[in-house]
C-alpha cells in the first residue's frame, strides 16, 4: 500500500481488506456514523477522525502522517494480513460464507474502558440504541474535543467522572436498567478496585472470570471485550444468532 500525506488527509492506495461500512457497521464500535457522502466520521483516543473509501483508496481526513502512525495503524490493525486469514478461513465450507459476507472487517484496537461500558449498554438492546446511550454519556460527561463539519465531539467519560453521579444521572442517558451496572463498574475502576488495562497480560480465562465480576458483564459480554479491546483474538462472542 501507498501512504500519502495532503494536508490535514493521509491518503492510502491499494489499502487490502478494509471496507468502513463492514468495520463499523458489524457491531464492534458504536461511535462511528455515515455521513451523507459515504464516509464514517468517529471518535477514538481522544480524537475525531472521518474515513471515506473510493475504490481501494481509503482517505483518513481530520489527521496528519505524525498521529496516524502513532495512533491510527495501530487502531485499524493495518499491520495485520487479513487476506492470509480469510484465505486460511475459507478452507471451511461455512466459515468461507462468513468471509465472503464479512470480507471487509478489520477488528478494531479500542481503549478497555469505553468497550467495557459501551457492552455493558449493549446487553438486550439495540445498536441505535446503545449508541444513542453512550453519545448522551459522552456529550453530557466527556470532554469537548472540538468541531468537525459543523458538529461538537466530546471524549468518552472516565471512569472518576462516572463515578461521581448518581444512577438516575447515569439512567437519564437513555441507559435504562444499566444505569446501575455502568455506576458500579465506574466505581470500582475509579476505586483501584481493579485495572482493567493488566487483563490483557491474563489467560482469557482468568481475563474472562475477572471481567464478569463486573455487574452486568456474562461470557457473551466479557468475550467481546476481550476481542475488541484486548487483542485476545481467541475470544469468540457467542449470542443467540451465533448459536
């Protein structure tokens, strides 16, 4: 692939195995919306960044050269071959419908906090929903971040933050009965209770059995923090639909 810097764009040709609708729209991250030309505008680290894709060039706007290497590569695991993958996938029969449907996903490196709250919200409900949840948490408790085409983007709210509210604040999101998983989960993590960010040094057993001593967090659950937010690729997610 060819990586060119044009201003505030970092501009990749013949970018393989990256399509934004599949890697945004299949369920792994909930900040990230389409905008009227195709492209996906979300917020991660901190940041606002819009990705458009047009033909096998990918164009990473609200960005320079500097920060996508130190922080977007590694967030679009771009140095992982997804092609050997899906090509070692595709030797079974069922898994090669998968590939062929999902062809386009990359799994997201997401910071543990947000995917911990985010699939907290998540549990029996909807994806407009949960994203409608976390965006009322981050623009009443997050941190402005700044404007991009005319909107405010604020950061995810931490955990001491949190912690400070009551459950009725937190449930006044549009985050119903988990109003008070969210507050117990930010209450231990603001309290050293536990570091979320070492579990990822853990077997996934014990990363897993760790995870769901958070009220609100089953295997279904912890196994999708893992995935998303851990590098723990042997977790496998498994709801209803995967059954």
């Amino acid at each position: 692939m060819k990586v060119i810097e044009d201003r505030d764009k970092v501009i990749i040709e013949n970018l393989e195995d990256f399509e934004p609708e599949h890697i945004f729209e299949c369920g792994q991250c909930f900040r990230w919306n389409k905008e009227e030309d195709g492209s996906y505008t979300g917020v991660a680290n901190g940041r606002v960044i819009n990705v458009k894709k047009e033909n096998k060039t990918v164009v990473f706007s609200n960005t320079n050269l500097n920060e996508f290497n130190d922080i977007w590569f590694e967030y679009f695991d771009l140095g992982r071959d997804y092609g050997e993958m899906k090509r070692e996938l595709s030797k079974d029969v069922i898994l090669k419908k998968a590939v062929e449907y999902g062809y386009g996903i990359r799994i997201l490196k997401q910071d543990v906090w947000e995917i911990l709250i985010s699939f907290i919200i998540s549990a029996n409900n909807r994806i407009p929903m949960i994203k409608r949840a976390i965006e009322n948490l981050c623009q009443k408790y997050g941190e402005f971040i700044g404007k991009y085409n005319g909107k405010k983007y604020y950061s995810f709210p931490k955990a001491d933050v949190l912690s400070k509210l009551t459950i009725d604040d937190i449930r006044n999101c549009k985050t119903g009965f988990r109003a008070k998983y969210i507050f117990n989960a930010a209450a231990i993590v603001s309290g050293k209770q536990m570091d979320i960010y070492r579990l990822k040094n853990l077997s996934i057993e014990e990363a897993r059995k760790n995870l769901m001593l958070f009220t609100g967090v089953g295997p279904k659950v912890a196994d999708c923090i893992m995935l998303f937010s851990m590098e723990k690729y042997d977790a496998f997610p498994i709801d209803v639909w995967v059954k």
